[in-house]
C-alpha cells in the first residue's frame, strides 16, 4: 500500500513538473510574440528582409524545377534513331521492336515501317508528288528508342548506343550527343548555382536574426542582469529570446512562401501563352505543401540557430556589476 501511495505521489510530481515546464515554455513563446507586435515597425522590417532573402533562394529553386520539367519534356524529343539494314523487313523490324521494349533502359520505343517513313516524309519534305517519281522506296525501316534517364546519365547512354550498334539488325544508329551534353552541363550548373545561392542566403538569414536579437538582448541588459542575480541559468535567459528568433524565421518563411506565390501566379498566364504557341502542355510548378512546411522548417532553423550563437557569446560577456 505504501509503495502504490509512493509511486502515486512520484507520478503526480513528474505531471507537476512537466505541466510546469510545458507551461513556461508556452509563456516564453507567445509572449515572445507579444513583445515582437509591441514593435510592429522594427520587426516588420526585420521580417522583410529574411522573407526577401528566403524568397530569392525559393524562387532559384522554383525556377530551376520548372527548368526540369520542361527539359522531361524536350527529353522526349531527343529519341535515339535505329536504322536497320536494307535486308531487314517490317516484320522482322517490329519483332526486334517489340523484344527491345522490354529492355531495362528503355523507356519508350516506336517502329516506323519504310512505307510510314516515305508518307512522313513526303507530308514534311516539301517534294510531294515528286517522291512518286521514284522507282522504289530507298528509306529503311526505323525504330525509334527513348532511353531511360538520358540527360543524368552520359555513360548509360553511350553503353546503351554501343549495344545497339552491335545488334546484326542494325545499320547505324543515330542520336545528337552534343545537344545531350550541353543540357547535362546546363542542368549540372543550375543545381550547383540554386545549392551555392541557398547556402549564401541561409548565411544571410542566421546573421541578419543574430545581429537582432544581439540588438534586443543589448535593450534588455537590464532585465538580464537581475535575472542572473538571482540565479537564473543561460538556458532559462535565452528562451524568450530564441522563441523571438523562431517567431522571425517563421513568419518570414510565410512571408517567402506568399512572395514566390505571387510572383508564379503574375507569371502563370504569359507562360501558358508562350506554351501554347509551341503546342505545349507545359504547367508552371508551384512549391508543394511538403517543400512548403520545409521550407518554414528551415527558414525558422535557421533563425533560432543565428540566435542562439549570438546569446551563447553575449551571455557570457554580460556579467552583472
């Protein structure tokens, strides 16, 4: 009876004192966001300039995402072309097609038959009925491949040709390696470019929040003196002031996430004209709900890491006379 009594009592304390420390931690974060709405005019300026440079790093992001979806769709285009000997029928052709659509790196694949290529071509060619003068058909069959992966992965690509050319079937294989290699390259130089702007505007976020709440820490000097007279700890001192730092990244993080969505939706109905006049299906792409909390995520991370490197220096400097 006494043991049960004991681990009652014990069980009450452990709630006492969680209560207690979640009820401190709610108090140093809303009022945390008392103290930043008492200064609407500082903190909104403070707030607009992450939001602006949180925004710059999303909008490379964005754009290069785009950029990325529209090179899928010029992916199509950049087929590989198998020419297949003059002996070689349809039959034989579309057997050798079907049997290559099964292959791991092939994502699509068509068969175009000698009388196919001949209509094509007289459609496109401009000849017309001047083909017909023609004594046979000199166009070969054809089978057109679409690689798996084609603009990440150059050796796959140059393996996978090198296997086509040794097929008995096929004459000769034609595709355009150096429209390929510059779009890898291109591709290879936007991702590099929006990680190296993200790594120098997440710099400029954690030193512009530090710089204010070093300023706010130097306003309340007072307030941290009597606090460590009475024994306060660097922990319990620097709550409020990371919780203000958290409330900066935050809503300057929200603050991003409007801007860069406003700025797509002014874009969205010139860029579904421009799509349009190439007979395009192209769709602009908007930050997801995942990259969305991520993007808060980092924004607030950041923030509260800049704060806290700040406090962690000027905590120990302050000392009480």
């Amino acid at each position: 009876m006494k043991r049960q009594t004991h681990r009652k009592h014990t069980g009450q304390r452990l709630l006492e004192k969680l209560q207690a420390y979640l009820l401190n931690h709610a108090h140093g974060l809303f009022s945390s966001l008392g103290r930043l709405s008492r200064a609407p005019v500082t903190s909104g300026m403070t707030i607009l300039v992450l939001a602006v440079a949180i925004a710059l790093a999303g909008c490379f992001y964005i754009v290069v995402a785009n950029i990325q979806q529209l090179t899928g769709n010029l992916q199509a285009s950049n087929q590989m072309s198998l020419f297949l000997k003059e002996h070689i029928n349809e039959a034989a052709g579309q057997k050798l097609a079907d049997e290559l659509a099964h292959h791991p790196r092939i994502e699509n694949i068509k068969f175009i038959g000698k009388q196919q290529a001949m209509e094509e071509f007289k459609a496109n060619s401009g000849f017309g009925e001047a083909l017909n003068a023609l004594e046979s058909n000199p166009l070969p069959n054809v089978i057109q491949v679409l690689p798996k992966n084609v603009l990440d992965n150059r050796e796959a690509l140059d393996a996978l040709m090198g296997e086509f050319k040794q097929m008995p079937q096929v004459d000769f294989v034609q595709v355009d390696m150096q429209w390929v290699e510059r779009l890898q390259a291109i591709m290879r130089i936007a991702g590099r470019g929006v990680t190296l702007v993200g790594i120098l505007l997440g710099f400029a976020v954690t030193f512009i929040t530090g710089n204010t709440i070093r300023l706010e820490l130097h306003n309340r000097q007072d307030e941290v003196f009597i606090s460590k007279l009475v024994g306060a700890t660097h922990a319990f001192i620097q709550r409020p002031f990371l919780y203000t730092g958290f409330w900066l990244g935050f809503i300057a993080g929200f603050s991003a996430w409007l801007i860069i969505t406003i700025m797509l939706l002014i874009i969205e109905t010139p860029v579904e004209k421009l799509s349009g006049l190439y007979n395009s299906s192209f769709q602009l792409l908007y930050l997801s709900f995942s990259e969305f909390i991520l993007l808060l995520m980092m924004a607030s991370g950041l923030a509260v890491l800049g704060s806290w490197a700040v406090l962690h220096y000027q905590l120990r400097q302050l000392k009480p006379q």
